[in-house]
C-alpha cells in the first residue's frame, strides 16, 4: 500500500498538468489585443461586436465584455452615437510615449546600478534577440526585445513604476509593430542592447543612461507624423 501511495506522490509530467479554465471575455480580449498590438487592427478601425461574433463564432456579450476590457487598457475608445473602434494615434501621443518611455527606462537602469541588481537576465535577452536576427525572425526578436526591457524595469525593484511601464508598453508594441512592417534591420535592433548590459556591468552610470535614452529616441530618426500619415 505505501508502494501505491509512493507512485501517486510523484510529480506529474508537464503536460499532465491542471488545465486552466480561461473565461471567454478573456480569451477574445486576448485575440483583439494581440490583433491591435501587432497592426492586424489598425487605429481607427470600428469594432462591430455583430461581426466580431460571427467572425469568432462567439455570442455578442463575451465580445461587449472584452471591448469593455481594452477599453481599459486604453486601445479602444467609444465615439459617441457610433459605437467603439480601436483608438487612433496621433503624433502628439507618439512623442510623449517615447519620452515617457525614456523616464522610466533611465530611471531602471539608476536603480539598478544603486542596488547592484543581478545583469544575467538581460544577457540571456540579448544573446535571443541577436539569434532571432541571424535567422530573421521578427516576431522572435520582437519578443525578445520586450523581454528586455521588462526585465529591465522589473530589476529596477520598484512596484509602482513596473505597473505603469505595463500599461505604456501597450502603446510601444502597437507604434512599433505599425513602424517595422514595411521596413526592419533586425540585426540592428538586436545589436543596440548588449552595449547598454556592458555599460551596466562596468558600473559606467553616464554611459548607460547616455545609451538607454538614445535608444529610446530610436523615433527622432525619423518624423512621428508618418506612421499616422501611413495607416
């Protein structure tokens, strides 16, 4: 019997694990958000929950309940008397994303040094992001480049500025996905973070945050009108 017993306590392969029972809201929130974030649904674009029921054969409330969800996100606005659509970009809200951007970003890689936080993470992301350019995958470098950057903030060791950098990133996925679709050099996006790990390393403060603020201005090469102009 304490044979039985045994056999029974032994952990469990990976895919025998508990299934996770994700409500549907959350699972069409997903799918549009995903849609919106990589340029599939452009700014402007309506959101007609009659067509989206049909086209993802739900009913219309899980579609209502996940709108509502981006909505909250701050990816869908409601336009009065005619309904929600995924919010538009403008230049102003480019420019002030980056910018934002740039704030908390220098201000992970100050605390990092401060506290001496461990770097090994973000190597990891680096030797990813340059894998994924040499066998030119976008959408592997895409995240891998994300995986940076949160593991950037989330070493900052600082609550408040992770959950805001969460919310801003939206914005920075979706303008980056809309400005790399017609054009990207992969190898060079992936060759701009081991610099600024290296800068972190040799405790060279001036010279990561010279390096995080100009990688962060990767917009002023060229005018934010143009990817509202082009959509």
């Amino acid at each position: 019997m304490k044979n039985v017993k045994s056999a029974f306590a032994d952990p469990l392969p990976p895919d025998m694990q508990p299934i996770e029972n994700v409500p549907l809201r959350v699972q069409v929130a997903d799918r549009l958000r995903n849609a919106i974030l990589d340029g599939r649904l452009k700014p402007g674009t309506g959101l007609v929950e009659t067509a989206l029921a049909e086209q993802m054969n739900v009913s219309r409330a899980p579609i209502r309940e996940a709108i509502q969800i981006l909505e909250n996100d701050g990816l869908v606005e409601t336009i009065a008397y005619k309904g929600k659509r995924v919010k538009p970009l403008t230049a102003r809200e480019v420019e002030e994303t980056y910018s934002l951007r740039e704030a908390f970003e220098v201000m992970a890689v100050t605390r990092i040094l401060e506290i001496g936080a461990p770097l090994d993470d973000l190597r990891t992301h680096c030797d990813q992001m340059i894998a994924a350019a040499e066998a030119d995958d976008f959408p592997a470098l895409v995240a891998a480049d994300e995986a940076f950057h949160h593991a950037l903030i989330r070493l900052a060791d600082h609550d408040l500025l992770l959950a805001s950098w969460k919310n801003l990133y939206l914005r920075i996925h979706q303008i980056m996905a809309l400005r790399n679709r017609d054009e990207r050099n992969l190898l060079e996006v992936a060759s701009n973070h081991p610099p600024i790990v290296q800068a972190l390393a040799d405790g060279d403060a001036a010279r990561a945050i010279e390096l995080i603020s100009d990688h962060t201005r990767i917009l002023a090469a060229f005018d934010p009108a143009s990817i509202v102009e082009a959509l």
